[in-house]
C-alpha cells in the first residue's frame, strides 16, 4: 500500500497521481543531459493533478489539449495558455511529419501532408465509402490493399 505522501494530491481520498510515475514520465521525455529542478517537477506533477482533475468534472475518461490549458489557468499560469497552446500546434505539425516521412512507410500517405483541407475531407469520404461498401460486401477490397508492393 502507497504511503499517502507518495501520491500527488490533497487528500489521500483525492490522490490520484502516484509521484515517483510522474517523475519516471518527466526524466523519460527529456535527454539524458537534461535535469529538472525538484520544484519545476513539482509544478508539473500539479498541473498533470488538476488536468486530471479538469477532465473528471467534465465525466471524460482521457485528458485532451484543453483539460491541460484550463489546468493552467485554474492554477494561476494563464499567461503561459498562449504559448502552450502555439508548442501544441507545433507539435501536431511535427508529428504528422514525422508520420509521412518515415514512420509509416510513405506509399499512398506520402503526400498526406501536400493535400489541401478538401481534398484530404475529399479522400476521407471516398475511404469510408469503401469501407462501408466493404461491410456491405459490395465491393471487394482494392488490390492495392491486399496485394502491398515493397517500397525501396
């Protein structure tokens, strides 16, 4: 059994974060040479409590974007709402990247990343079409879906 100091939390009843995870999480997603000062881990291990905490009220089970920018504000940091929010952006442009240059192989996602807003919306209704027509068993899957060629 967790001692209650172990938690991060007010209350041992409200605890729901164990401290030592959080700390595993933070020194886990920097680079080796990087340390966090024991109190900037405490203000983030806060944060985490109270996105948490955030996301609970509104009966959601997963912590989305904007759980963590009312966290901030909740907890007096609203001047930094504006630049998380930009590194947010940031990061989603980067991931998906990141996942039509390399991660997924490319092929037929290589220029996910060149469509339009359209024409991506475009492609999208045209996939579930055929996967609805797939369920339906109307049309037999594309042989490009069945039969992959390898990619040099």
């Amino acid at each position: 059994m967790m001692e209650p100091m172990d938690i991060v939390g007010k209350a041992k009843e409200d605890a729901s974060l164990p401290k030592a995870t959080m700390t595993k999480i933070i020194k886990e997603m920097l680079p080796p040479d990087v340390r966090v000062a024991r109190d900037a881990q405490d203000l983030l291990i806060e944060c985490c409590v109270e996105s948490n905490d955030v996301c609970n009220r509104e009966e959601k089970r997963t912590i989305a974007p904007e759980h963590v920018l009312k966290a901030l504000e909740v907890l007096g940091f609203g001047e930094y709402i504006e630049d998380v929010y930009a590194a947010y952006e940031q990061h989603k442009v980067e991931t998906m990247q990141d996942g039509v240059r390399g991660g997924g192989g490319g092929g037929k996602w290589g220029n996910a990343a060149e469509m339009t807003e359209e024409e991506a919306a475009a492609e999208q209704q045209r996939m579930f079409a055929e996967a609805r027509a797939r369920m339906n068993g109307n049309v037999p899957l594309p042989k490009s879906d069945t039969d992959p060629t390898p990619e040099s």
